[in-house]
C-alpha cells in the first residue's frame, strides 16, 4: 500500500490505510477493491453514516481496471439517462480533491470527438444540441477551431479521414488514477471501513434468496447486504447464486510513450481512426483504442490492436513519429448489450450490481459511488441508477449508448 519511504510498521502513520484481518461480518461487503468499490464504501460511510464496511480485494487495492485505464473523464453523452450519471460524477470530480483532502491531479482540459465524415456530423451536433439541453457544456467546433485547440492534429484534406470538426467539452479532462483510488481508500479507512487485500471470494451464501454472506479464501464472512463491484468478473461472481448476467468480458488494451516535454493540450478522440490520446502529467502519452474481440481475462491484448492504434495515431499525429513506446498493458471490461451500465438491486435480495460499464467505468467512479452507496443504504435504486436497472434487458427500455461511447468510450 501507498507509504512514506522510511515507514516500516504496519500501524505507522504514514500509512494511508492499515492491512486489517477481515472480521466474522459486517453490515454491508462489497466485492472489488477498485475505484468503484472503494467510492462506494466512502460514500456509505461519509453519506449515509454505515460504517460497518468491508471491501474485498483478491489482489491489492486498485490493481485491476483502475490501474489499467486511461484516465479520461467527460460527461457528453447522448442520452438523458447517461447525461443524468455522467454529469452527476463530474460535478463530484470537480470538488473532489477537496471533499477527499488528497490530490488527484484533476485536470480539465477539455475532450475533442473527432469527426470525419458527413455521418459523424449529423451524430456529433445532434449529441451536443442533447447536451446543451441535459444543461451539459458542450459544443461544435469547426476544422479550424481544432486546430486552435490542438495545433499538433493533423487537419489537412488530404489524408484518409479529413478532421471535418469536433465535439468539445470544456469541462472534461483526466486525473490520476492512482490517486484518486489511494485518496477514496484513506478517507474510507479514516471512517472505520476495513480494506482487505488478498481476500478473494469463493463463493456467496444465500438462505431462502437472501444473501447472508460471502465465501473467501480467508475464511467465511457474514453480511448483511453484498455489493459487487468487479467489473469484468461480476458476472463470475454473480454465477455463483445462479445469476446469468448479459455481459461479456474483453481485454481492452493502451499505452504509454516515454516522457516528452508538454505538447498535447487537450484529449482527442477519434471513432473512425479507433484511437484516442492525451498527455499525463508527467509528459508520457497515454492511447488507447478499442476493445480486443475476443472474450477473455487475461491483461493482455493482441499485438495487432497495437499496430493500428500505433498506425491511427500517426495519422492524427505525424508530429509523434519518432517518439518510443515505454509499455502497454489491458483491463478486462464488462460490456453490456446497450453500452451501459448495470447499476441496482437483483432477483436475490440483499444483493446488489454495479456492473457493464465497459471502459468507461473510471469517469463514473464518485458519481455511481455516491449512487450506488445510496442504493444499497436504501435498499431501493437511486434516481440516476433508475434507468440502468437489471430488468431493461427483459422490458426493452435499453439505453443505447453506442455511438456516443465513441472509440471504447
């Protein structure tokens, strides 16, 4: 866990949380120790007073999706429903390094959607007059107004896929994965929420289909309520009390340049050349593209998926040509039939999903934290979790969030 170099004992104070070893039960576990989880059980503490929290992470804390993304945080989606949660969680990120006391190195530098055909305008000014309208900042910028937002995209006309113009949100942008997960765990610790690493669960017990605890390779642990946050492994998980959920599970991979001297002012994304770059803070550039096809949970990718991320970057561009390429790495997202998440209550009482978000889950992480924890203190689905309710996939009421997921977003 995060320390202070010098810090040698497991109770010093520079510790940011302590290792403890998981109690008989507690009035609520949740299942994932990652952004989601641990914002959740935040939230469940500072919000609605339950401190009686376990957080169960099979590795170490943050060391799955949340380690492996991107970092990219906007709020432009289509629908009112995502429009509803998205926006929700960026009002949360823009007061987050207060509300936490830890920094999280928020920077909003704004989000440029590419567009490259006479399609992709149509699509991307009908998705900023919906923004406009969900009270969202966003709008439409020409070829030239790219280019005065990101002078190194390559705007000329003769390429494959002109920049015809752009979404831009000003108000979007990244921060620190690290952090803000270390950040969410501290405040978390501080309210009495145990943390506990290397616990994975084997199994989740129910009486008459209610949930009365979980299984794990450190022993069974009583609950009250269960909450799964796990991401690509949720349905696993949910398998375990004969809940078929309607995810698939793919590696998504992205990568990292070695450190350049600042050069990328914003984040662009660009659906038709399936790529998406921003510069970190400390100089290294961070793609991605989109998810690998195959179904799997290994944190890896096919090195072909690389070479087109590579390829589609360099045409948006050139100017990086010769800059190395430090390392890669992939998530494992859970992808729902709608491109949006599962978030609410299940068929077996007490238990409770926050799941599907594919690879958009980092940006969501205080938004559905908050929710979610509401949720599951209530016992009865939060306003913004509504429309994203197990059951859609039986009523028909989806909420289709393909195109403005844009490239794995």
């Amino acid at each position: 866990m995060p320390r202070t170099p010098g810090a040698d004992l497991p109770d010093h104070p520079d510790f940011l949380w302590r290792d403890p070893e998981p109690k008989k039960a507690y009035d609520v576990v949740v299942v994932g120790g990652g952004g989601h989880g641990l914002a959740t059980a935040y939230y469940l503490a500072k919000v609605h007073g339950i401190t009686d929290v376990a957080v169960l992470e099979k590795g170490w804390l943050a060391g799955g999706n949340m380690a492996r993304n991107t970092t990219i945080i906007r709020s432009n989606y289509l629908w009112d429903e995502s429009s509803g949660i998205y926006e929700h969680s960026l009002k949360l990120w823009e007061g987050l390094e207060e509300d936490l006391g830890y920094p999280i190195l928020f920077s909003q530098r704004g989000v440029l959607n590419l567009a490259h055909s006479l399609q992709d305008i149509r699509d991307s000014v009908r998705r900023v007059e919906a923004n406009k309208l969900n009270g969202i900042d966003a709008e439409w910028v020409d070829t030239g107004g790219v280019k005065e937002l990101c002078p190194i995209v390559n705007t000329s006309p003769d390429v494959r896929y002109p920049v015809l113009g752009a979404t831009y949100q000003p108000r979007a942008g990244i921060a620190k994965h690290d952090y803000v997960a270390w950040g969410f765990a501290r405040a978390a610790h501080e309210m009495g929420v145990d943390l506990i690493q290397n616990c994975e669960v084997t199994g989740i017990s129910t009486v008459d289909g209610r949930v009365t605890g979980v299984e794990t390779s450190r022993g069974r642990i009583a609950a009250g309520k269960v909450a799964l946050c796990a991401a690509g492994h949720t349905s696993v998980l949910a398998k375990m009390v004969g809940l078929d959920l309607p995810l698939t599970s793919h590696p998504l991979q992205a990568l990292v340049s070695e450190l350049l001297e600042p050069i990328h002012p914003t984040v662009v994304m660009s659906n038709a050349v399936h790529v998406y770059v921003s510069q970190a803070h400390k100089g290294e550039l961070v793609m991605g593209a989109g998810i690998d096809s195959y179904n799997g949970y290994g944190q890896r990718g096919s090195f072909h998926i690389i070479e087109q991320q590579m390829a589609a970057a360099l045409e948006l561009f050139p100017v990086f040509a010769r800059a190395h390429l430090l390392r890669t790495w992939a998530g494992i997202v859970d992808t729902s039939p709608d491109a949006s998440p599962i978030i609410g209550l299940t068929p077996v009482e007490n238990l409770f999903l926050n799941c599907g978000w594919g690879t958009g889950g980092f940006k969501a992480t205080p938004g559905v934290g908050d929710v979610f924890a509401a949720t599951i203190a209530r016992g009865k689905p939060h306003e913004y979790a509504e429309p994203f309710a197990l059951d859609r996939f039986t009523t028909g009421a989806l909420v289709d969030e393909h195109g403005a997921a844009a490239v794995a977003h």
